[in-house]
C-alpha cells in the first residue's frame, strides 16, 4: 500500500514538473506575440495573460471530470482562487508591500469579489448545469468590456507601461528551475509546451486520484491541497520573481485576473462538460474561503490603496485556515 501510494506521489511531481515547463513554453511563445499587435494589444495581452494563467487548472479539472472525479475537478477550481490570493498576492506582500491605483482596486478587485458571490450562489444549490456553466462563460463579457474602457480611458504611457509589466510576467511565469530567465519561443518550444501541459495534467490528475484510492483520502481534499497548489506554481513563480524585481502592480493585477478568469472558465466548463448534483456540505469551506478572501483583499486594498506585509501575512495564513475548516469540516462528517 506504501509503496503504491509513493508511486502516485511520484507520479503527481512529475505532473507538477511537466505542468510547470509546459507552461513556461507556452508563455515564452505569448511573450513574442503580444508584442507584435501594437497599442490594442492591452486587451488582447490582458486577456492573454489571465487565461494563460488559467491553463494549468483548466487543463488539470478537464482531466478530471473527463476520468468521472468531479470532486477533485471543483476542489481543485475552487481552492485555485484562494491559493492565488493567498500565496500570489499574500506572499508577494510579505517580500515588498504592494502599491495599487484606484482603477485596479475599483474595477478589478471589486469584479473579482461579484464573480465570487455569483460562482457561489449557483454552486450552493447543488447542482451546477450547463445552462450556469455557460452563464460563468459569458461573464467574460463585462471583464472585456472593462478592459477597452480602460485601454479608450487611460493615458497612453499608463497603458504601455502596463503591457511592459504584462510581458515582464509572462518571462516570469514558470520560472522555478534555473537562475537566468531564458525565453524559448518558436514553433518547436509552443509544441513542447503544449504536448507538456496535457500529460502533466494526466500525470497529475491520474497520480491524485490513485493517492485517494490508496491513501483513502477524499479527492476533494487531494483537489484542494496537492493540485490546486500545484496547478498554480507557475503564477506564483511568476509573482515571486517579479516582486523581488519590484514589479509589484504587476502581481495584484496579474493575481486578480488569474482569479476571474480562473473562476469563470474553469466552474464553466466543469458546468457545460459535467453537469451534475453535488454535495452542498463538502462544498460550504471553500466556497465560504473563496468568497472571504476575495472581500478581505477588497476590503485591505481599500484600506489604504495596498497590501502591506501584515496584510499579506493575513491573506497567506487564509489558505491554511482554509484547509484546517476543511479537515475539521470532514472529520465532524459534515458531508
């Protein structure tokens, strides 16, 4: 039984290595690409950017409802949001506080805190259809929408700065292994990087499943820990490397979209793919997290227009409380 569940262990860290690369690949490519679509390429780089970052989740809660685990598939898209909160944002303010503009705030953290509420409300009926999951898509509307606002209302050096900042963050994502950043881009790496983001969501959605079966752990709590986190090593190499540098607008920014679009497309497509009845008792800890840690980034930015060290104390130790609800949660047996 050990030595079963240290092979599906193995084979969850090889997913996170191959998750990881692949996404790397993938988004050196998208840093070649969004410089060449001149000054309109605000909201095509946005958009870029924070789906690119949904990949990985995308991908890995894909596999999942598709091998029939639903729990892992919504632990995983659920707990994404408050890891990247938590160890995105949080984490970065604990190396340098992070400063912010109103219109971040005002436009993206209070959008960011609706979708929350709206993922919420048809998630705790308990019962996630197609017809939501196609809501949660077209939510996509009123975030591109605020993007061209911005791009047709903000100066123009504010808005190249910003597309600067966006393509600094894709050098960044992923860069967990090595001390240069090296961007690869061509067709061979965007097909290596594509070929190694599938079959490191195999790998890792194959290896969470058979540590549940030979641990007797729930899925849900293997989505929760193991994969969300691993799903979002990419951001948070991405966040680590671009607050040493001082980039720190670009961590909020990228964090928030990550988060809305990670939300909106992934709840989606487990919605549209996998229509069906699920436990409202498993699902309360996290949604509740999700919903809180969007409101208390909210409420922190407002608070003074940034997050400081101990905000981000706060907001780091959200994920771990997370977690311990959650085992706490199971262990009275609540589900």
């Amino acid at each position: 039984m050990l030595g079963t569940t240290l092979l599906w262990l193995g084979a969850i860290a090889v997913g996170f290595v191959l998750l990881n690369q692949g996404a790397k690949f993938i988004t050196d490519n998208a840093t070649r690409i969004s410089g060449k679509i001149g000054r309109s390429r605000f909201v095509v780089g946005a958009l870029f950017v924070s789906t690119l970052s949904a990949l990985p989740e995308l991908l890995v809660s894909g596999f999942a409802v598709e091998e029939g685990s639903t729990d892992l598939a919504l632990g995983t898209a659920l707990a994404s949001t408050v890891v990247t909160i938590a160890f995105v944002i949080g984490a970065s303010a604990l190396v340098r506080p992070i400063k912010t503009s109103k219109e971040i705030v005002l436009r993206d953290a209070v959008f960011l805190a609706i979708v929350t509420v709206v993922a919420a409300t048809m998630l705790l009926d308990g019962n996630l259809t197609q017809f939501e999951g196609v809501a949660l898509i077209a939510l996509f509307v009123p975030y591109i929408l605020n993007l061209v606002i911005s791009q047709r209302t903000g100066p123009r050096e504010e808005i190249e700065a910003r597309m600067e900042d966006m393509e600094i963050g894709l050098e960044f994502t992923g860069w967990i292994f090595g001390r240069k950043v090296v961007v690869r881009a061509g067709l061979k790496w965007l097909v290596f990087g594509i070929l190694w983001s599938v079959m490191g969501a195999q790998f890792l959605v194959q290896g969470a499943i058979g540590v549940s079966e030979a641990a007797g752990l729930n899925p849900w709590f293997i989505g929760i820990t193991l994969v969300a986190l691993g799903t979002s090593l990419p951001d948070i190499a991405a966040a680590y490397h671009a607050t040493r540098r001082g980039y720190t607008d670009l961590v909020l920014g990228e964090g928030i979209g990550a988060s809305v679009v990670t939300t909106l497309l992934t709840l989606g497509m487990i919605g549209i793919l996998r229509p069906a009845a699920h436990s409202v008792d498993l699902l309360v800890p996290v949604v509740g997290a999700m919903v809180f840690t969007s409101f208390l980034l909210l409420a922190l930015l407002l608070g003074g227009w940034r997050i400081t060290s101990r905000s981000g104390a706060v907001l780091t130790s959200s994920y771990f409380v997370m977690v311990a609800l959650n085992v706490l949660w199971i262990r009275a047996g609540f589900p």
